[in-house]
C-alpha cells in the first residue's frame, strides 16, 4: 500500500481501518480513481491484510467493481486484475484455512504471467512471504 495510505490507517481507530479497508475499493471505483482502483487491487500488503480481515469472500467481489462501475481501464490492466481475481478465486479453498499460503498461491497460479502488474504483486509476494 501507499505510504501515505498505511499512515492514515495507522491514525485510526481498529473499527475506522477496518471500515476503510472494508470499503475502499468501491470508494474507489464509485469515485472512478481507476489508477488507484487498479493499484490498490494489485497491491500484495492490501490483499493480504483484506484477506486476513476479512477472508476472500469479501475480496473477490472487489474485483467485480471495475465492470459494475464501468471503469476506463487499460485492457491490460483489467486483464491483469481478472487474472489475479481468478486465482484468488482458485486458491480460496486453501486460503480459508491457511492464509499464510497466500504468496505461495499467488506465485503458483501467476507466475506464467507476463504482465507488469502481476510480475510487481509477486515479488511483492516474495519479499513479505508471510500473510498473518
């Protein structure tokens, strides 16, 4: 996430950060912030802490935002996020009971990806390893 975004949540009240971590995406999409939108989607700590708050039934609709809203997204960029929606979705089983197994999940269904996007979340991935 965004320095500034994490020094904002770090400013708040548990109830408040989970609120805004809850419905930041649609804020996003509502406001049509694509670049934000997209960034935050394809941002390895979001998902993570997203996942760990809240388990992936509340992340994989997130995605789902960008044609809701009809957001003006780069095609790569849009296939980019239905690519790591679907293997969020794929590995769902696994993660609801271990979501430490997130950045290994994302590395074995994403990285015969060749997208910049993808190629930024897994080493992303790689770096913080763990998902608590």
């Amino acid at each position: 996430m965004t320095q500034r975004l994490v020094e904002y949540l770090n400013n708040m009240s548990t109830e408040e950060r989970e609120y805004i971590i809850a419905e930041i995406p649609y804020l996003f999409a509502h406001l049509n912030y694509t670049e934000k939108f997209s960034k935050l989607l394809s941002d390895y700590d979001f998902i993570c802490l997203k996942i760990s708050l809240y388990g992936t039934n509340f992340l994989i609709p997130d995605y789902d935002l960008m044609d809701l809203h009809n957001l003006d997204l780069n095609h790569d960029v849009k296939q980019s996020l239905k690519i790591i929606q679907s293997a969020i979705i794929l590995a769902e089983n696994v993660l609801s009971k271990d979501k430490k197994q997130l950045a290994s999940q994302l590395w074995g269904r994403l990285s015969p990806e060749q997208s910049h996007i993808i190629k930024k979340l897994l080493y992303a991935a790689k770096e913080r390893s763990t998902c608590s």
